[in-house]
C-alpha cells in the first residue's frame, strides 16, 4: 500500500525527496506564491517553524502557479524572494500543479483530505494547508484564509507532538 511517504518529490532545486523524509514528523505541506494576496502568510510559516521544529515538526512550502499566475518565478528566483524577503527556512519544493490534469500525485491523496466543514476536492486558493502526521496520514485541512498561526492550526500542530 503505498502511502504519502511513499510519494515521489522534488525539491526547488531538483533534488529527489519524498515525505518519507520527514517519518516521525509533523508536517505542515502549504501551496505557496510570491505575489499573492496572502503572501504575507510565509511570515506565519516561518514563525511555525521556528516554534516547532525542535519538536519534531516542518512546514514544506509548495509552488504554485495556478491561482492569477502569481507565482511565476524560476526555482532560483523563488528560493531568493523566500529567503529575503520573509526569511523563509523551511524546505520547499518544486513548483506543482495542485489541480487539473496535471495534478501532482500528492496533491491527487490530499485533496480527498475534508476540511472542518467536511468538504473535500480541488484546492481553493494559494496557502491551502495540510497537517500530515509522523506516519504519513493527512489529518487536517485548511483553507487559505486560515492564517497560520490560528488557534485551530496550533492546536493540530501541537496534537502531533513530542513533548
């Protein structure tokens, strides 16, 4: 049985990886963009991951370019606007589709994750967010608007943790 661990990936910088990576972890997989609207939500993600990762925890940012094409840049130009202007830490990956023909297979399982309201299926915006627990199950599903560090988000991070 294959499991979202078991998903191939690849990091920005072409790198093969997979969620597997992050056994035992907590993870917090994001669909991001540069020049969004909700942009400003990397600072959340970044407090996140500063807050949990010595406790078994990572957001993984993901590029995407299928909400207004707000995220256009090259792999390169991504890492450098994450990493200056929001001083982003967390790993990232390729740019993905997240919807349509071409959905990336991890996005094919999570998007069969419900959210509070019960409702499954395409991803609405850019700064969808799943929670994976440490042995690969999608537990939880935000909607954009869902700011980071709300108390719902929180408080599934921290259901997941080691102490």
């Amino acid at each position: 049985m294959t499991t979202l661990h078991d998903i191939p990936l690849l990091t920005l910088d072409g790198a093969p990886t997979s969620l597997g990576e992050y056994r035992g972890k907590a993870v917090l997989v994001v669909n991001v963009a540069s020049k969004c609207g909700l942009t400003p939500q990397y600072e959340g993600l970044e407090r996140l991951q500063k807050r949990y990762a010595d406790r078994g925890f990572t957001v993984l940012g993901v590029p995407c370019n299928q909400f207004g094409g707000q995220e256009p840049g090259t792999a390169e130009e991504i890492q450098t606007f994450c990493s200056t202007t929001y001083g982003v830490s967390f790993p990232m990956l390729e740019k993905t589709d997240v919807n349509g023909v071409n959905r990336h297979p991890l996005y094919a399982e999570l998007t069969q994750v419900p959210d509070a309201a019960g409702e499954a299926g395409d991803i609405q915006w850019n700064f969808e967010k799943f929670l994976i627990s440490g042995t690969g199950e999608a537990v939880a599903r935000f909607r954009p608007r869902t700011e980071p560090e709300a108390a719902e988000v929180t408080g599934a991070i921290e259901a997941l943790l080691v102490s």
